[in-house]
C-alpha cells in the first residue's frame, strides 16, 4: 500500500458504531456483576449491599437525598465558580506581568501542596459552620488546575502569530482576546474539568468535617450508624451530580470552542 493510500485510508476512517453506548453498558455490566458477587457470595447488605438494595432505597428516600444533594450542589457550584473568576484572573494577570508571574506562581503551587483536610477545621473556626466555609474549601482545591491550565494557555502562543499582531499593530488587549485566548480555550475547558470534578470532592470533604447537611454528611451519619445502604444511595446521587455538572462543562466545551476558533 502507497502513502496515498494509506492517508487516503486515514481520512475516511469513521468510529465503530456503537461505541458510544460502550461506557453505559460497562457500567450495566460492572453492576450486573457486583449484583451477582453480592448474592453468590452472601454478603451481609451491611458490609456490602447489592445495587438493587441501593437504587431500592433511592426509590422510596428521594425527598431525603434531594435535599441534601441540594445542599452539596450549591456548595460545588459556588466554590467552581468562584474558583474560575479567581482562576481566570490571576492567569490573565500573570500572563501580562512577569514579576507577578514569578512572585504569585510559586505560592499557587505551594497553595496546592498543602493538606486542604488540614486547614479545613480552621475555615470552620473563622468562618462558622454554613455554606461559606464549604463553599471556599471547593474553591482552594478547584481553582488550581484552571490557573495553570489557563496560564499555559496563554503563554503558549505560536511567536509569528505574536509577530503579526504586532505588525498590525493590535494592542495589548486585541492581542489577548483575538490570540491568547482562543489558542488557550481547549486548554482553559480541560482544567474546568478538572476542577468541577475537585470541587465536588472539597464539598464533601468540607460536609465530612462540619457539616450538617449534604450528601457528605449523609454518608458521615451513615457510617456512624452502620446503614450501609443510605451511604451507597448518597454516593450513587454525588457520583451522578458529578458527571452532570462533569457533562456540562462538555457541552459549553463544544458549543464555544467551534465558534471561537471562526473568522
């Protein structure tokens, strides 16, 4: 086979049909089975229950984890939001200043390394024990991932495109918004998947240490009272509210990056 061929065989290549559903029948098949494990094995629904028992008690508590999803879904949706107006703006600052760059880009890395878990009991200490403490934890571990995918974004400009803005004499700001951040946009989307994802753990998180409501302190006062079945329904709720918001990201993804990228 020639080269022109072979590009000729790459170019009309098209995806197996069906592999869109692969994802969702390998979570039927994963389920199916722990169904079948649970019950051959005769594991108690204490240490294990099957996912029918779960769903089975979603069913008849849906108020009850409503609720309290509604909770954790404020808390995740403020620190994200929060996270990205931060975010955003120390990389477009940092970008544009160098000395900034190099004085804040060592304390954001350093701001990452260090145990959330361990500050957490101090946020709850100054700040009370409603939404905001929740709110802020989800924000200092979500907004990480969107300043350094943003700045790198940014600052990862083909030089000649630099060169020509400069030629027609684009100013600083036509330069960023007509250049930096249409080449930064894929990877701006990749740390907002990043951090939604982030964020619905520092909730959690945050629910585990002071809380009183949420799917976090569900699955808290579950453990404590060995109802191993309302723990495994409020982690179905978070995992499916995770891949919403998770989804959502992805479709503002597609529907923005197509139209930025037009002349």
């Amino acid at each position: 086979m020639d080269e022109k061929q072979t590009v000729k065989g790459l170019d009309t290549y098209t995806p197996i049909k069906g592999t869109k559903l692969a994802p969702f029948l390998t979570l039927v098949l994963f389920l199916v089975l722990w169904e079948v494990f649970v019950r051959a094995a005769n594991i108690h629904p204490i240490v294990m229950p099957p996912p029918s028992v779960a769903f089975k008690y979603i069913a008849f508590n849906i108020p009850l984890l409503l609720d309290h999803a509604y909770t954790t879904m404020n808390e995740i949706i403020l620190g994200f939001l929060l996270s990205v107006v931060v975010g955003l703006t120390l990389a477009i600052a940092m970008t544009h200043f160098s000395l900034l760059n190099r004085a804040l880009y060592p304390l954001i890395v350093l701001s990452q390394v260090l145990p959330k878990v361990a500050f957490a009991p101090l946020l709850l200490l100054w700040l009370g024990y409603g939404i905001l403490p929740k709110v802020v934890i989800a924000f200092t571990i979500a907004f990480f991932p969107i300043v350094i995918n943003s700045l790198g974004g940014f600052t990862s400009v083909d030089p000649e495109m630099l060169d020509l803005f400069r030629v027609i004499q684009a100013n600083r700001w036509q330069t960023f918004l007509k250049l930096r951040f249409k080449n930064a946009l894929p990877q701006i989307f990749d740390g907002l998947k990043i951090a939604i994802t982030l964020a619905v753990i520092g909730a959690v998180v945050a629910e585990f240490i002071g809380g009183d409501s949420g799917l976090g302190y569900l699955i808290i006062v579950s453990n404590s009272t060995l109802d191993t079945p309302l723990m495994f329904a409020a982690l179905i709720i978070l995992s499916l509210a995770g891949i919403i918001l998770f989804g959502i990201i992805m479709l503002i993804e597609r529907l923005s990056i197509p139209w930025s990228f037009r002349g």
